[in-house]
C-alpha cells in the first residue's frame, strides 16, 4: 500500500469519526416543558443516600409510552434520554432532560436517578425546568442525615 493511500485511508477514517461525533452530540436537546408533557410527564420521589451522595429518583419516559402524571399523546421510538441536567439555588433543584439519538444499546428512554450531591438537612423543592420556565414537579424533606 502506497503512503499517499495510507494517509488518505486514515484522513478519511478520522473525518468520520470526527463527523459521528459530531452529529450525536448536536442531536442532543434540552427538553422543555410542553415535550415533558406531551411524553406523559416527569415524576421525582425522595432521595436515595449513596456513599457518592444523595440521589433523586427521576420517574420519565421520553418515548412517550408510560403515563407518569398524565396520559402521553406523542411517542419518540427514536429518542432516549442522555441526562438529566441539575441545577441548585438554595432549597430548589433544577432539572432539565437532555435526549438525543442512542449511541449505543445500553441506552434508553427511561430517565435515571440524578447525583445531587451532599445536601443539608431541610426541605427542597424540585423544578422542571426549560429556557422560559419552571415547574413544581416534587418535593423532599432530609432529616437526620
């Protein structure tokens, strides 16, 4: 094999895998409220502590075939859900869902447990929320940590 070829075979291997790269990680979205909704909603329960931290049990199906907190009416068999973005400020958690397109099989749409770290005993609001607002999704209270 010519070392022109060679150069050519791996600048073209190279710019595919650059170019995969890039079209999973621009297919990502933050969800907003309305998406939530018509997917069949999104549901936490009370934390679960770990030796990593607090985590929140995140109830959300963005293929939309469960109901959650109401009844789905838009289904994504395409879509899963990347992450769940989380945000504090005070006694309120912020959430956001990222999906996108799977990558891998060990994906799915089913939304997973969130890490929201060490946090202080009290009681904490948790909000979904999108580029233009927020909602009161659940509530917790630590005690005793």
């Amino acid at each position: 094999m010519t070392k022109s070829l060679k150069i050519f075979l791996t600048s073209a291997l190279v710019v595919v895998i650059v170019g995969c790269l890039l079209f999973f990680s621009f297919t990502q979205e933050s969800r907003d409220w309305n998406f939530i909704q018509k997917v069949g909603g999104i549901r936490t329960e009370q934390p679960i502590e770990t030796d990593d931290g607090l985590y929140l049990p995140v109830t959300c199906n963005v293929s939309g075939t469960d109901s959650i907190t109401n009844k789905p009416i838009e289904l994504n068999s395409a879509l899963v859900c990347k992450k769940i973005r989380i945000k504090h400020e005070d006694n309120k958690i912020y959430l956001t869902v990222i999906t996108g397109l799977p990558i891998s099989s060990n994906t799915t749409c089913n939304c997973k447990a969130v890490n929201i770290g060490n946090l202080d005993n009290g009681s904490y609001q948790v909000y979904y929320k999108d580029k233009s607002s927020e909602h009161l999704i659940g509530h917790f209270d630590l005690t005793n940590k």
